[in-house]
C-alpha cells in the first residue's frame, strides 16, 4: 500500500474538449515544478471521451497524454479512471492506472505519527444495477474496437459527434443537501479518509466516522487539491491555475 505524500496534488473533472484547454497549461506548470507535485492523481473525467481502443481521442489528446508522460518520470502519477475515460493503459507506459474493477485504491496516510487509510475513487462505482453494467458493457474490449473499426469506416464521425456533444454539457451545478446524499455510499468504504471526484462539488466533510473528500471541478473552477502536512495534521487546500 502506498502513502500519499505531503506535497500530492489531485485533480478531477477537467473534462478536456476543444473548448476547455486549461488543463495543459495545469500540465505544463507540474512539468516545470512552477507548480511543486510530489505526487500527481488524476480523479477521472480528465478527458471528454478517451478510451484506449480510439485512434481519434488518442490523436486529438495527443499532446495531453504525451504531457503526461513526461510528468510520470519525474513523480509519480495514478489515474484513476472515470467514466469519460477509460481503458487507458495502452495509452500510458509510466503512469498507474486503475480501472474501475481496481476501485476503490487504498493509500495510507501519516497524520499525528499514527498511520491512517485511504481509500480513492472516480465516485461512479457502487451504482444502482442497470447503471452499474450500462457502464461496464461500454467498456467492453470487444465493443470498443468494434465501435473504432466502425469509427474508422465512417471516417471518425461517431468520435466527432460524442466530442461535439459534450462541448454542450452543463458541468456547474450544486447538489442540494450533498452530505445526505453521499452518506449511504459510505457505507462501501472502510477508511479514514474517502476521496473522490465525479460530483463535482468540491466539498470536506467528516461523515460517518470518515473524512470525505470531494474534489472541485476543474473543467469550470480550475482548482486543484494539494496535500499539505502542518503541525503533523493533514490537510486538502483547495488550489487555483489562475493564481500562476
């Protein structure tokens, strides 16, 4: 089991488009250490559509993955992966990947010299049955390189139209009385600390005997979690890019 380190940096739901570039020069500071990253977790929902069976997405994102592959040799890198992107390990030599199958992943932590557990995830696991296997059967290995051979057939239509979709998808909005409805997932992690991305609601709260973790959203706020230790208590500051 790994620990988070102090100096971690997590990020979630860049949901990258052509309209939403932010993200690379997010990239482009951990590259050059401006922004200082001992570890870089990537929460899901990074991309728009990225699967590793698409030549499109790959070669729309190009330089994004190649990004991050440079990041990967000097620190750490783990992506976790949502349900916008998926299948990715063909695509990253040097990063971490988890797939929904591997979720949640279990960290430790070191606060007030004691050792305390983790647990991380997207946040669309532990879902109701006919989601739950719509999600699975869309990442499928059979299914996504039949759905690319088609792609290519129909000189990447199916690609551009999923892309051009989701340019038009409201990504900023609040869920009312939010700890009650996270409250019964609880339930499914055993961990002092539970972090997760996919609401998009940037939120701390302890609940349950746990300490909750929401990450912001980074495709409308471009805010970021930092892991900083102070005084041996560990805390999530919440980060902007447009303070760089």
């Amino acid at each position: 089991m790994l620990e988070i380190k102090n100096g971690a940096v997590f990020v979630a739901d860049a949901h990258v488009n052509e309209n939403r570039t932010e993200f690379l020069s997010f990239l482009e500071l951990v590259n050059s250490g401006k922004i200082a990253a001992t570890q870089l977790f990537l929460m899901g929902d990074i991309f728009d559509f990225l699967t590793g069976y698409g030549d499109y997405t790959a070669k729309f994102y190009a330089k994004y993955i190649d990004l991050i592959e440079q990041i990967a040799l000097k620190i750490d890198v783990f992506y976790i992966e949502g349900n916008h992107d998926f299948r990715l390990k063909n695509l990253f030599k040097n990063v971490k990947i988890y797939e929904i199958s591997k979720q949640p992943v279990s960290f430790f932590i070191i606060e007030n010299n004691e050792k305390k557990s983790a647990q991380i995830a997207h946040g669309d696991n532990f879902l109701p049955f006919f989601s739950k296997y719509a999600l699975l059967f869309l990442r499928l290995k059979w299914f996504l390189r039949f759905m690319n051979f088609l792609d290519i057939l129909l000189d990447f239509k199916i690609s551009k139209s999923i892309l051009k979709a989701l340019t038009k998808k409201k990504l900023d909005y609040k869920i009312k009385n939010f700890k009650a409805f996270i409250s019964p997932k609880m339930r499914h992690y055993n961990a002092d600390f539970v972090i997760e991305g996919h609401y998009h609601q940037g939120e701390i709260f302890d609940i349950n005997e746990k300490f909750y973790i929401n990450l912001p959203i980074f495709a409308c706020e471009q805010s970021y979690f930092v892991v900083e230790y102070a005084h041996n208590k560990i805390k999530f500051a919440q980060k902007s890019l447009k303070g760089h």
